[in-house]
C-alpha cells in the first residue's frame, strides 16, 4: 500500500505541473474516504493484472500454450454463465445496502434474500448450462473444454454468491476487505492452479480451480460478512426484498451479460475457428495487453465522483473542462507505459512462452495496446453514461460494441488467423471511444 501512495505522490507532483487544477481536484478526491477506497481498488486492480499475467504465464511455462488455450476457452464460457446465475441481482444488492447501510440489521436481510434467490436461480442455469457442455465442446472442436467446463460446474453458483457477498461490502464502504476479497480471489486462484501443476495432474483439471477457488472464497467471505460487518438477522421483509432484487437485477442483467460477451467474444471465435493451441497464443498476449487497460480503469474510478457531481449541479461545462484537462495529462502518461510494454514484451515472452511464436503474439500484443492507448483519453470518462442516469442506453452501448466484435472477427479470423483478432480488438477500443463521444454530444449535449 505505502508503494501505491509513493506512486499516487509522484503522479500527482507530475500532474501539478502540468495542469494544477485538475491534480488539485483530484488530490482533494484521494484524501476523502472515497480517496482512500480508491487507493484499495488501484492496489486490487494490480494484484489482479498481476496475478492473471503470472498465472497464465505458469500455464504457458509448464503445459504449454494448448493447456492456456483450453483454460481460456473454459474461463470465457464460464464468466458468461456466471452471469446469466446472478441475474444482476449483486447491482440490487449494491444499490439497497448503499441505501439502507446505517440499519445493519436490514442488510442483513438484503443480503440472506439475495443470496437465498441467488441458490433458486442456479439450479434450473446449472442444468442448462450442463445441456449446453456437449455442443460447445463439439463447436469449438475440442473435448478437454467440455470437460473443463463440465469441473466449473459447481463453482457457478459459489462465483455468484460471492458477487453478491463482495458487493455487500462495497454497498458498506468497507473498502478495505472490499478490496481484500477481490484480490483473495486471484491469489488463490493463482494457488490452486499452482498446486494442479505440482501434483502433475492432466490438463483438464487446470479448470476445477475454479471450483475450488470459488468454495474457498465463499467461506472466508461468508464467516467475515456475518461475524465482522453483519449480523445474523431474520428474514421479516423476503417478499418485498425478492421483488425488489428480482426487478431491479432484471434490468442490469442484459448489460452485464452483453460485458461479459464482449470481454470474451474474440477467444471463443478464435476457439470456433482455430485450434486449442492458437487460443492460447491470443491468450497469453491478450490477458498481459488487459493489465495495462486496468489503469484506464483506476483512472474512470477517480473520475466518476467528479462526473457525478458536475451531473447533480448540471454543470455540462465543468465535465467537458474536466474530459480536456485530464486527456492532456492521460495521453502522454499511457503513450509511455505504453510504449515500454511494447519494447519490453519479446523479452517476457522468451523467459515464458515458446519463442517461435514470438513475432506473431508480438504483433498481438502490440496492436491491442495501441488501441487501449488511442481509447484511454475518453474511455477514463466511460462512466459519462451510468453517472448520467442512462441505463438503457449504456447497455445499447456495449451492444454495439459486441455486434460490431463478433462481425469483424467472422470476417478477419478466417483470414488473418489470431492476428486478425487483435486487429479487431485494437478497432474495438478504437470505436467504444467512437461511440462514447457520440453518445455524449446527442444524449448529454457534452463536447468531451
């Protein structure tokens, strides 16, 4: 943490020079208590990018890139069914123990409803999702996915009651075990899979960590939320609270199951129309050129207050001030890193992958980042959208951006192979930045 705050110190003494009011409102943000739960969510952020870029290259290092391709394959599907379990009922739960978080006693009921519907809704999505195994096995022409996926089974309905538990903690302002539990997951991820490959178990196997991830997390989560935070309150108000939960999660469930889509098209298309073995290829670059996208995303969580503030005073001027003056900042601070990622990537490759792939997963990872790069200016202001009070619109949003994903990669993989998609990826982040301005002008009447 004292690394996080040294960096945080350093940027904002760069960021004051170069434009002192926006470091000055920025600084003022950090020091409140929303400061500081940011400052968890940015070391969570890295503990995640770090410990997906160290798990997979332990994949890569130890079975090889067909090993990483099955996993990944599995992980993509897996998140995607997740979603359709919790039916959005975790942004209910957010939203009523936000709301309601002096009367503990009342989140305690929020929170035993949601999870009581979450176990409802997992049985007749765990059976479909069993129904569903064989034909995604035979589609993406490959058995150890269909038994990857039959081993996560048990883990859907534990990765969704821990959605829930986890934002519990948020809805809470417990910032800190927030970001302890998000990080817990990866770290034990990390672990499990570590402790596959130690007992030389076969390849298929490498998926059942998530099973086991998910029991152990639901544990940790469900002893400290229920002897730390919470008490252990009877359940008075299920009715009204299942209601609730049910229609509020119905209509933020489509946007989070097209984001889960979105964020994995391009690794189920390249499965559908290559081999195990190119998946993993795409993998290994995709995940690394991921982790540098997450400082886009620290950077949206710093600004989403401010939005939010201009958007209550119906300050139009204040945000398109804010978008300008933070861009001038962003741009030469992501070109940077950027381009260091680049240099650097042959040489992480090398000390992990096989280095006959090194030219083309090079090629991938370096147009994805461009794209990041070239997106990270406007999409730090994603959240125009959501703070904006625009639901519907948001989801539309990612709609396009996952038809406009899966068109361009039905077209560039058959022709270009993985290199394909990561042109379609870079041309992703390219047109979210597209859309983001367009959407802010005709729906907000902000020039950002």
């Amino acid at each position: 943490m004292d690394s996080i705050n040294h960096l945080l110190t350093r940027l904002f003494d760069f960021l004051g020079k170069k434009n002192p009011q926006l470091a000055e409102k920025l600084k003022t943000s950090m020091n409140s208590r929303l400061g500081q739960g940011l400052s968890w969510n940015m070391l969570s952020l890295v503990i995640l990018a770090a410990s997906g870029f160290i798990t997979n290259a332990m994949i890569v290092y130890t079975r090889g890139e067909e090993a990483l391709g099955v996993f990944s394959q599995v992980y993509a599907i897996y998140l995607i069914f997740s979603q359709i379990v919790v039916f959005g009922l975790h942004h209910s739960v957010l939203r009523l123990v936000s709301y309601h978080n002096q009367d503990r006693s009342y989140c305690s009921e929020i929170t035993i409803s949601a999870l009581i519907l979450i176990i409802v809704i997992s049985i007749p999505a765990t059976v479909i999702s069993l129904l569903l195994i064989k034909p995604l096995g035979f589609l993406l022409d490959s058995p150890d996915v269909a038994t990857g996926l039959f081993l996560t089974l048990p883990s859907l309905v534990f990765f969704s009651l821990n959605k829930v538990l986890i934002n519990v903690l948020n809805g809470l302002d417990e910032m800190k075990a927030f970001s302890f539990f998000r990080s817990l997951r990866y770290i034990l991820l990390f672990l499990i899979i570590g402790i596959i490959i130690a007992l030389n178990l076969d390849n298929r196997y490498i998926s059942a960590s998530l099973s086991v991830c998910e029991v152990i997390l639901f544990i940790c989560l469900l002893i400290y939320t229920f002897r730390k935070v919470l008490p252990l309150s009877r359940l008075t108000n299920f009715r009204l609270l299942a209601k609730e939960h049910l229609t509020f999660g119905s209509k933020g469930f489509l946007s989070g199951l097209l984001i889960g889509i979105n964020t994995k098209v391009d690794v189920l298309m390249i499965g559908v129309f290559l081999t195990d073995v190119h998946v993993g290829i795409y993998s290994f670059a995709a995940v690394l050129a991921e982790g540098l996208y997450e400082i886009t995303v620290v950077a949206q969580l710093s600004l989403n207050p401010m939005i939010g503030r201009a958007f209550s005073k119906n300050d139009k001027t204040e945000i398109e001030s804010l978008s300008k003056s933070f861009r001038k900042f962003f741009y030469p601070l992501m070109i940077a890193v950027g381009g260091i990622s680049v240099v650097i990537y042959p040489l992480i490759v090398k000390l992990f992958a096989d280095s006959s792939y090194l030219l083309e997963s090079w090629i991938i990872f370096t147009v994805i980042v461009i794209g990041i790069v070239i997106d990270s200016g406007y999409g730090a202001m994603r959240g125009i959208i959501m703070q904006g009070n625009r639901p519907g619109l948001y989801t539309l949003y990612i709609l396009a951006l996952v038809i406009g994903d899966a068109l361009l990669n039905l077209v560039m993989i058959p022709l270009m192979g993985i290199v394909g998609a990561g042109l379609v990826t870079m041309c992703t982040y390219i047109l979210s930045m597209v859309y983001l301005i367009w959407i802010s002008r005709k729906a907000f009447s902000i020039n950002l």
